[in-house]
C-alpha cells in the first residue's frame, strides 16, 4: 500500500505552481514510473525474503522521488540516479548462480 500511496504522492499528483511541476516531460515522467517500480520489485524482495518492510523504510527514495519531480532539464540525470540507486538499495536483487558452462580449456 505504502508504494501504492508514493506513486499517487509522487507520479499522479502534480504542482501548478512548481515551475519544474506544472508540466513533465516524457523523459521524466518515465523516470518516476521507473523508479517506482523498482522500489516495488525491491519491496517484493524484502515480503518474499521473509522480512517486514515498515513505511519508514521508504522514507529516503519518497524525497529523492520528490526530488525527481521538482528537477530541472540540467540536473534530472542526477536524481534519476540518485533515486534509482536509493530505490534498488532497499533490496539489491540477488544475482543469478551462473549456469554451468562447459569447460573449454582442453579444446
């Protein structure tokens, strides 16, 4: 529910009066919904690992996302970044085990 209410708060809701708000740019827009679904698969990974997820958890990505929103052309590359890091920081997702491949070093 607490992702359900950031994407509300942060994606859907928009400021007349912001200067960078009152209008979002597709590049922008995608970054929000981007971030947004990290911090939901991050947020899976936490239930399905067994731990409890308590809405202060996302307290850091929901001002870097507020952040996101309000930037200006000339710094939203960084607070892609940052929230995307921030977002992905919650639960790393776990690296795959390499398959097994086959040992070439006789041919």
């Amino acid at each position: 529910m607490e992702i359900a209410a950031i994407a509300r708060e942060v994606l859907l809701r928009q400021n007349v009066f912001h200067p960078h708000d009152a209008s979002s740019s597709t590049r922008k827009t995608h970054g929000l919904a981007k971030v947004i679904c990290t911090l939901e698969d991050a947020a899976m990974r936490l239930v399905e690992s067994g731990a409890s997820v308590e809405p202060d958890a996302f307290d850091d990505v929901r001002r870097a996302l507020h952040a996101l929103r309000e930037a200006d052309e000339a710094t939203l590359d960084a607070c892609l970044a940052s929230a995307q890091e921030l977002a992905i920081g919650l639960a790393p997702p776990v690296a795959a085990s390499p398959a097994h491949a086959p040992d070439r070093s006789a041919a």
